[in-house]
C-alpha cells in the first residue's frame, strides 16, 4: 500500500510558479501531481542540498521539494499526516541549481 502524502507549498515555490504564464504553470501543476503520487521515485540531490529531492521532467523543469519524513525540522508542528513541501521550481538552465541553492539558503531551508 502506498502512503498518501498531502502538498504543501513554499512561498519561494509559489512566487517561482508564478513567474510563469499559464500553460507553464499548468504544466508545472501536473508534474507536482506526478510527485505526490510516487515522492519517494526521484533522487535525493548530494551535496549542498541534504535531503531535498529533484523531479526532473520532461528534461526542461526542475522542481525541489522534500518530505516531512525526511526533513521534519521545515515542520513548524508535525503534520497528522505525511506532506510534500514543493521548495522551488524552474526551467532547466546551466544556472537552475546554482539560483536554487542561493533561494534555499536565503529562504532558510538549506
């Protein structure tokens, strides 16, 4: 059986979603569907991101969102039951996870 999580999203995530037009962020709106039904499918990043994970979709978006499984310390309380918290989200750039990895710190979540 596979355990529901429940979403939840960060400001920084929702302000980079909606930088976006509308077929983009529609688009982006179906992959975090494809997240929460299998959030334990796609890599945790190495290195400068602990315990963040990465989708990668159609190899043009990259969305970073972690589990209150494994990062509980983003959890003001702990939640009734399992959640993804969406962090950021972009196109594929040769600086997407460089501006990642500043949002992240800036935002406290690194």
């Amino acid at each position: 059986m596979t355990q529901s999580f429940q979403k939840k999203y960060h400001k920084l995530y929702q302000d980079a979603k909606a930088e976006h037009d509308p077929h983009v962020i529609e688009w982006i709106s179906k992959k975090e569907d494809i997240v929460a039904s299998a959030p334990f499918s796609f890599p945790r990043l190495k290195h400068d991101f602990p315990d963040i994970r990465r989708f990668k979709g159609g190899g043009k978006i990259r969305i970073f969102y972690t589990l209150s499984t494994e990062k509980p310390e983003l959890w003001e309380t702990p939640p009734q039951s399992p959640e993804i918290l969406f962090l950021y989200v972009d196109l594929r750039s040769d600086d997407t996870y460089t501006e990642a990895l500043k949002l992240l710190r800036k935002h406290k979540i690194l």
